[in-house]
C-alpha cells in the first residue's frame, strides 16, 4: 500500500444504530473502491471488518476494524464500529482516532436510539459529522420525514445535499442539490440526467437549505444570502467545506449500500469536503512527563515521532498495538519510548490493517493509523514517541463497567486457568473488569451488560477451551443489634488432668458506628476476670463479629462490655474465656433484636425529559427514593438511593425502560436496616 501524508488521509468513524448497515457501508467501499472483487454479506459472515468468531456467528459488529480504502489520490482509513450499546467502548476508541464521523441512518426505521448516541459521543469528541442514509431501495422510504426527524434532533446544521429519485416505486438516482444536477446510478458509476420535474421544487428547496447552512460560515456570504444573491458553485465548496470542519454544518448524502448505490459518491465528498488529517486536533491536551501543558504540533512530518495507541487486539496469536500517529514518521526497526509506562520499546514490523489483515510497510506518515505486534509493556491509551521529546497524551474516557455476575468454572481446577484468561481480555477491552471480592470470596467479572459478558464466556470457551458459568452477584449485607442483652458465657470441659473453665458476664448494645464491627470495652472490679484473660475474650467477639448469628454475615456496630465472670485457678486459660465469649456473643446478639443490613446504593441517572416519570416510579418499586433532580440540556439528571440487591441488573433494566437512550453512574454509599421481606428472604437462603 502506497505511504500518504497528512494531507491525503481522512480518518473517519463510521457509527449508528446496530442494523443501520455500517459493516455494508465499509463492504461496499471495499468493492467499489477495487480492493475486493466478492461483495461481502454480514449475513453470510464474509465481510471484511467483521472477522471475529463471534461477530460471523452473531451476525453483529462487536469490535472497531479499521478499513483503509484509497480513493481520488488519497486514503480513506474507515472505522467501522459495533451498534449495539453492549461494546460502545469500541466507540469511543474510533473516536479517539477519527477525524470525522460519518453516522449511518436506516431509512426504513429513520433516526434511532444509536443514531442519537453516535450524534452525542461525536459531539462530545469535537469531530465533524456527514449522514449517510443506507437502505433508501425499501419500499417505505420517507426521506422528507427522516430528515425533519434529523433537524428536529440535531437542528438547523443537517443540509441534505442530495435529493432521492424514483422511478415508480424504484430507487434509481439522487439530484446533487449543489450542482443542481440530476444523477442515475448505473453499471459503472452515475449518469448525468435531466431533474424530473415532480422532484426539482424538492431539489431547489434542499439548494436554498445548503445555501442557508453556508451563510453562516462567514459574514461575506451571510450578508449576500440575506441579499438573495445566488451563490456561486465555488462558494458553495468553500462554506461547505468549512462548515463541516467547524461542526457548523452536517451534509446528508444518502443510498444503497447492499446495491453499491451512493457510497462511491459518499467517498468522493469525504475526499472533497471533509478536513485532511493534517487539520487534526487529537494534539490538544498533550503533556510532558509532569503532566504540565507541552505543546505538540500536530501532523508535522518533520518533527520526532509521536503515536497514540487507541486500541488493543490480544488473541491467542499475540498482541496487536493499533495506533495513530500524532507528529513525525514511524519507521520500522526504530526504538520508540512509551511515556505512559517510562519503558523503551522494540520495534521490528510495521502495519498497516485492514480487517484482520496485516499489510507490513516501512513506515508510516503523521495523520495515518497502523499496528505494531508484540509490544511487551505497551496497552491501550499510551504514548509512544521518543524518550528524548517524550509527550503523554490525554487518556482514551472509556464508559465504566456497570453489570456484574460472579463467574465459576464448570470443571474444578481451572480458577486460576480463568484469571490468566481474563487478563488478556483486559487487554483489549477496557469496559471490561475482574475482581476476586475480598468479602464475598467471589470471582466477579463486570462489563457493559448480559451480552458482553455471554460474548466473553463464549470467547474463553473457543479460544482458551475453559467453560465457565455467570452466577448471580452475592451481596453483602451486614448484621447490626438494635436493643441492648446482659448475658453469661461459660465455657466448662473435664476430660481427666487439667480442664478447660472459662466464665463471662457480658452487656451486648448498639455502638452507633456502623465503620466499626466493634467496641470492646471491661468493667471489671475486684479480678473476678484476671486481666491477663480480658485479650482472649476480646478476640473471642472479634472471631464472632465476622460470621453472625442472624445469617452468617459480618457484625457491625456493636458494642461489648465484659463486667464480670469468673475462673479457675488451674482450669483457666486463654482458649476458654475466648470460647466463653463466643458463647455469650451468640446468645447476647440474638437476644439484642437483629437485624438485617443491606447496602444502599447511590446512582446518578441520566434520561430524557420523557422519561423521567417512569424512572422515579421505578425508583420507588426499588424501594428506594429519589434525591433530587437537575435539568440538563433536555435531559433529567435523577439522584437515587436503592438497595444494591435491587439495582445489581439495572444497566439492562434502564436500557429496557428508555430504549437505551438512558445512562447512569453508581457507587456504594451506605447501610440501611433491610425490609422485613428481605430480612426473612436472607435468613431463609442462608440457613
């Protein structure tokens, strides 16, 4: 493959709702751009970008592919992205390397909930934005509903460029409302035809919207749109192709991709409108060791090297370091310094990627995106350039883990087997995370929701031939007394020489710090406990305080007082006052009216205004409760307190109740005394 500089290449991720036809896009890109002579099908499990055992068998993208294309003298480097919500931390990978993002729409469903989620992480990553409407030969095609559906959520930026032509119920061409032209696809490309004339007073409104988009990019043309002057094609170009970089204006183009239809013309306006990687900002936010600001000038081939690693493949064949490369010309057999880990790395083949092939080259240019293998201490969001111009650059914001299921295997010596394995998934996918719960003693594995972790049994299954099983998450409640005991222990036992005798009178009550398990205080007058044994009977309620009476689960908040008991001169020792305070504890805490501890988790909840009386009534179901509510744009940012029991399966349950358009953060914030109904649920599974 030809070596381009920053000037020739757009990066551009391609995003949108799972089925909107993104893989089909990147697949007919491939073909019409001469790079594969077999149109691959998604349902066949033959495409380039979807390589992945599990992605051919569920027929779904599950990981970013980069797929370079040159065209009109230049590279297209596609990032083709899953849709489904379950792997949007490929997403924000694409996102960490594009330049543009080129969001896919299904004109049979028109705007959906992905399609929004794609226009809001763009947004929020500063990139241009063009729409491509797939799927436009269905028969039920609305294109004006889709885009006042477009303009009503995304607003007065979306300029069609294009305009659909049919003949009948036929999709046959599209008018260029720039040029004012007709187009029919055919054979080798499209023909110029006259614009019909049922289509021209559509085609001339899209014009004078194209023309309304580009005023606003400077006053010269504001001023002669406001005149009624027609613009001159140049001028149209010119405020296009700066509106798109501003994130002022985004072009919707539209086709067939499965047909070929469209995305040929899709990549010349790629090539022609949208910003170089030359004009990339992916430099801001660069720092030195220190982390103090140093500036780093972007796409300058003249200056060291400097690459961002944005992701991570680890399978079963080694390591595969996808990077971008910010400043200067990687070469291979050149040494490079990873600033992150402060640690030199050996450089020995360089590649460009598409899909799962690796193509080696020499070098590659600023602005471009290759891969090195095999580096040793290397992971996704580091810095690689040279130890002496080192840079560190801002780190990739991945979405946090939020469903959890204890994970076990099916057969008996492979714990450890599925660490080992595990580790080398977070590798590569940084929404996923392992932990054994020091509490609990339960392997927990966390990701996205239900299907990434099903997908990452299934891959530890195939690739590390280990079967394992999800099993619910074990909570962690707590036991704490209410009221207050005044009990005696006695520990006696004669089996022939010297005995065992140990004798405690003890005061069990409340201690109001729910931080402690304990507080351990004596009160005894006269020695009828010598002081060498009051050690022994602390330990004694310290034992006892990690598996309580109630339901075998660590005790809080209690207070002991030892005030009085007795020994034997030669009987007693320090086994027995423990065992007698043992005794005394299992009587005095049920005797203080137990209760059950349950965590109470706060989360901060994410929604559209619409569905905020839904949230707050699923809330109240939870059995927890509301803390208030701030307005945000036209959404509802909701603070709650819930039990943990009640919340551990909620990432599936919110995505259910709005249509995944919702989000929140959770984290542990207290105990609470558990309804009686859990109470009794928890005692009953523990017997």
């Amino acid at each position: 493959m030809k070596i381009y500089g920053a000037d020739a290449i757009r990066n551009v991720a391609i995003l949108g709702h799972t089925g909107s036809g993104k893989t089909t896009v990147a697949e007919a890109a491939l073909n019409i751009a001469g790079v594969t002579t077999r149109f691959g099908k998604t349902g066949d499990g033959n495409t380039v970008s979807d390589y992945d055992q599990e992605e051919i068998a569920r027929k779904i993208s599950i990981g970013a592919s980069i797929i370079p294309i040159e065209w009109n003298g230049g590279k297209i480097n596609f990032i083709d992205t899953p849709g489904f919500f379950d792997f949007y931390g490929e997403v924000h990978q694409a996102l960490a390397a594009a330049d543009v993002a080129l969001i896919v729409v299904n004109a049979k469903s028109g705007v959906e909930v992905g399609t929004e989620k794609a226009w809001e992480y763009a947004t929020a990553a500063g990139l241009p934005k063009m729409i491509f409407i797939n799927g436009m030969d269905d028969e039920n095609v609305d294109f004006d509903k889709i885009i006042d559906e477009l303009k009503e959520k995304f607003g007065k930026c979306i300029a069609p460029i294009q305009t659909p032509i049919y003949e009948g119920r036929t999709f046959m061409g599209y008018v260029n409302a720039i040029k004012m032209a007709g187009r029919k696809y055919g054979k080798d490309g499209v023909d110029e035809i006259p614009i019909p004339a049922d289509i021209l007073p559509k085609a001339e409104q899209k014009h004078k919207q194209i023309e309304e988009a580009v005023a606003e990019t400077s006053d010269e043309l504001m001023e002669k749109f406001f005149n009624e002057e027609p613009f001159t094609r140049d001028e149209l170009y010119v405020g296009l192709t700066a509106g798109i970089a501003a994130a002022d204006v985004t072009p919707v183009m539209l086709g067939s991709a499965v047909n070929l239809q469209g995305v040929g013309v899709l990549m010349d306006n790629i090539s022609d409108f949208c910003p170089p990687a030359s004009k990339c900002k992916k430099a801001l936010g660069a720092t030195d060791l220190k982390g103090e600001p140093k500036e780093l000038e972007c796409c300058n081939e003249n200056a060291p090297p400097v690459a961002f690693v944005f992701k991570t493949v680890a399978d079963s064949f080694g390591r595969l370091s996808v990077f971008r490369v910010i400043s200067g010309v990687l070469k291979k057999d050149t040494p490079l310094y990873n600033a992150n880990k402060e640690q030199t790395e050996k450089i020995s083949q360089l590649f460009v990627i598409r899909g799962k092939e690796q193509i080696a080259v020499d070098e590659i240019k600023a602005g471009d995106i290759g891969a090195l293998a095999k580096l040793n201490n290397t992971s996704t969001s580091d810095t690689l350039c040279t130890k002496d111009n080192a840079y560190l650059l801002p780190a990739i914001n991945f979405p946090k883990p939020l469903y959890s299921q204890g994970i076990i295997p099916k057969n008996k010596g492979d714990e450890d087997k599925i660490s080992q394995a595990i580790a080398r998934f977070l590798e590569e996918d940084k929404t996923l995370s392992f932990k054994v719960d020091p509490e609990t003693k339960q392997s927990v594995i966390s990701g996205m929701g239900d299907n990434h972790l099903d997908i990452i049994t299934n891959k530890m299954k195939n690739r590390n031939k280990i079967e394992v099983e999800l099993t619910p998450l074990v909570i962690p409640y707590r036991e704490m007394i209410k009221g207050k005991s005044d009990v005696q222990g006695r520990h006696k036992k004669q089996s022939g020489g010297a005995g065992q005798f140990g004798d405690v009178k003890m005061k069990f009550e409340p201690s109001g710090d729910l931080t402690q398990a304990y507080i351990f205080e004596q009160q005894i007058f006269g020695g009828s406990v010598p002081r060498n044994f009051w050690p022994a009977v602390e330990k004694g309620v310290r034992e006892s305080c990690l598996k309580g009476p109630l339901a075998g689960y660590p005790v809080v908040g209690l207070k002991a007082i030892l005030y009085d008991g007795s020994y034997h001169a030669v009987d007693s020792n320090e086994l027995s006052f423990m065992l007698a305070a043992q005794i005394a504890f299992r009587e005095g805490f049920m005797k203080a009216k137990p209760v059950i501890l349950e965590p109470i988790m706060k989360a901060e909840i994410s929604v559209p205004d619409e569905y905020t009386g839904d949230i707050i009534g699923d809330i109240n179901k939870r059995g927890g409760r509301v803390l208030g509510m701030d307005k945000v744009g036209t959404k509802t940012i909701i603070s709650a307190q819930a039990p943990f029991a009640k919340m551990a399966q909620y990432s599936i349950e919110l995505r259910s109740l709005t249509q995944g358009r919702g989000e929140y953060t959770m984290e542990f914030d207290s105990y609470e005394e558990a309804s009686a109904e859990t109470t009794q649920k928890v005692i009953e599974a523990n017997k």
